[in-house]
C-alpha cells in the first residue's frame, strides 16, 4: 500500500478486475449450485486462469508473486459480488503459503503451480472430533515403517475434500527421545488406500461441503511429509494468519454485499411518500453496519500488510482482530439487511436470507470469537489464562 490507506494502482485495477469477473456469475449462479448440491467449477476455474486464486504464491512456481493482502482483496470483492469460494481460504492461502514457505523444492514443483491455477484444490485438515480449538489434544498419529509414514486418525469440518485432490493433514509423531507427540504436516492424495469421507448435512446454503475424514493405515512416502518434521509448529501456525486474514475478507465482502441489497431496496421502496430509506429508523442502522464493515477491513488490510511484511507477531494479533470484528459487524448487517427489508428478506427473491447462516458462520470459524477473545487477553493485555 502507498501512504498507509491508499491502495496502489495495481491493487485497485485486481479489485476491478475481480469484482467484473464475479459480476459474470453472481449470487443466482452461486445459490443454483449450492442447492443442486453442485460446485462452482467453473467460476474457481477461471479465476484460476486469470491468475487471482495463485496471486499470493512464488512466481517461479506459477504464482503471481504478490502477498496476502492481494489475496484477501480477491476473496472481499468475491463475496461482495455473492459468490464467496471457501476453498480460497484452505488451498491457496492455507496450504500454498506453508508448502511455498516450507515445502521441498520437489513439493513445491509437484504442488505450488496447480494450487495456483486452480487446476489443483488441497484441503486442509486439522480438527477432530475431540480436538476442536484446542489442537494440542490431536490424536491423528503417524509412524515410521521404514523410510514410509502410516498415518491413522479422524478429522471433522474438513471443507471442501469431495473436490480435492489431496488433504493436508495436521498429524502427530513420536519424538525418538521423549516418546511426547509433536506436530507434524502431510500431504495425503485423496485416492490413497485408507482414506475415506462422508459428507456432514448442513443447514448452510453454500455449494462447497464439510466432512467428517477417516484414515486407516494410510501409508504415505517420505515425501508426504511438508518440511522438517521438528518444525512443524512454526510451519502450522505459519497458515492460521493467512487463514484468520481471509476469514475477515470473506466476512467484509459479505457485509458489503448485504448493505449493497439493503441499500438499493431501501432507496426505491415506497410506504408513505417517501422513500423508506429517508427514515433515520432504517438509515442510521445500514449506516453504523457500513462504518462497521469499513472499520473491520482496515483492521483486515493492516493484518495483510505486517504479514507481507515480515511480522508474524503483529500480524497475528492484527489478523486475530480483524477476523473478530469482520465477524461481529457481517453477522450486524445481515441481520440489518433482512430488517430492511421486512418480509422480502425471507424470501429467495432477494438473496438475504440465504446469507444467514453463512455469516453466522463468521463468528465461529476458523476460531471462535471466544478463542480470538481469549487470545487478546492474554497477548496484547498480558492477563493470565484461564486454561
């Protein structure tokens, strides 16, 4: 960014760019795909081909060679055209950024240049039935047997794996000389004998599914294994800001695309004489929902840039606070925008009520808001723990 809150020339013609490709196929083409319990291939593919999904990744490995902050302005401007793809959170901001950052120069050639285009999707697995935001009780294991890794296990919410290529799985192994279990990162193809799926039924109208991920003796290579097996923690938490970053920009261009609905029904809708919109009763509230949002994104874009920076200190606490309030002022405004428009925000016509139980999403995951609340506490307060 140039003088701190002026986006460069590039960067406003990727908004451009973006916002006119989702224009082509908007919320009807999302919401038709999600009910027939289809995916929205053709939208991920070309955004692939148009070099969005890959910007933040190695231009030597296909990328585009910008940064987080490019990619969560890809993702923004999605959502407030209607059509979110979660799986931008998981396979290029997730996974691209800890195999580009730590993976093998043979993984990054085999992986890196078809996360990019997006003719290669990799999930990402990391919660388990017993172990959901504490991830120290993780209990997915893997051995040794020979130069080989066995990994066996169970995940659940693991978004997006029916579309996937290939899971990276959060596991553990046995450290030689303690016997204590520690982090370890693998990449495990989706067709590899032992590992099964079953969809989750879920109320959330969104054409990309969750999943409950089973893995019984899965054998895997060597080189299934991302980075040094002794660094894994770093490598972990190496994704959670760029997931955190995008979280928040899924969760602003959701506000933005609820207070657009809201705005341009209010503007024209007519009860007495005038527009319902001139009435402070409806005006003041889509105003603090839009100050909110904006307040939210510029947390959200300082997140992105300490990332891009280098400062995984203040990017943690700055992304930690940019996912809290995205998700507090998207869930506002989506709730605003239903109100707004009385009975009409019910019905399918207008594309609200379906936006629900996705922004209700955003105050639950990737972290809970007590979890980011916690975190805050504890690290820029410096208050004990109460866990």
């Amino acid at each position: 960014m140039t003088n701190g809150f002026v986006e460069t020339e590039e960067q406003q013609a990727l908004r451009k760019a973006v916002a006119a490709m989702t224009a082509t196929y908007g919320q009807d083409y999302y919401l038709e795909k999600a009910r027939a319990g289809q995916h929205t291939d053709e939208l991920w593919f070309e955004a692939g081909k148009l070099g969005f999904i890959g910007v933040n990744l190695p231009q030597e490995y296909g990328g585009g060679g910008a940064g987080m902050y490019e990619l969560s302005l890809v993702m923004e401007e999605m959502a407030a055209g209607g059509a979110a793809l979660l799986m931008m959170v998981v396979s290029p901001a997730i996974n691209g950024t800890i195999i580009s950052k730590f993976g093998t120069d043979e993984q990054k050639q085999r992986w890196i240049p078809g996360i990019a285009d997006g003719s290669i999707t990799m999930a990402f697995a990391i919660t388990e039935p017993d172990a959901g935001s504490n991830s120290h009780k993780i209990t997915t294991t893997a051995r040794r047997d020979g130069s080989d890794w066995i990994l066996s296990g169970q995940k659940v919410y693991i978004s997006g794996v029916d579309q996937a290529q290939s899971v990276l799985v959060v596991g553990r192994t046995e450290e030689a000389r303690t016997g204590n279990l520690k982090p370890a990162l693998f990449v495990v193809p989706t067709d590899t004998a032992g590992f099964t799926f079953t969809k989750i039924p879920m109320e959330i109208v969104s054409p990309e599914f969750q999943f409950q991920v089973f893995m019984d003796e899965v054998r895997l290579p060597a080189d299934a294994l991302v980075g040094s097996e002794d660094a894994a923690i770093a490598q972990l938490f190496a994704g959670l800001n760029p997931e955190r970053i995008m979280g928040a920009a899924s969760a602003v261009g959701m506000g933005r695309f609820a207070i657009d609905k809201a705005v341009d029904y209010v503007k024209t809708r007519q009860v007495w004489k005038t527009p319902i919109g001139a009435h402070q009763g409806l005006s003041h509230p889509l105003a603090q929902n839009h100050i909110e949002i904006e307040l939210a994104k510029l947390m959200m874009q300082k997140a992105a840039s300490l990332y891009d920076g280098g400062d995984d200190a203040g990017a943690a606490e700055a992304a930690n606070m940019a996912k809290y309030a995205a998700g507090e002022a998207s869930v506002r405004a989506v709730d605003q925008a239903v109100q707004s428009l009385g009975g009409n925000g019910l019905t399918k016509e207008y594309g609200i009520a379906s936006v629900l139980t996705a922004s209700r999403l955003a105050r639950i995951a990737p972290v809970s808001r007590e979890m980011i609340l916690n975190f805050v506490a504890q690290t820029s307060l410096g208050l004990p723990r109460s866990y």
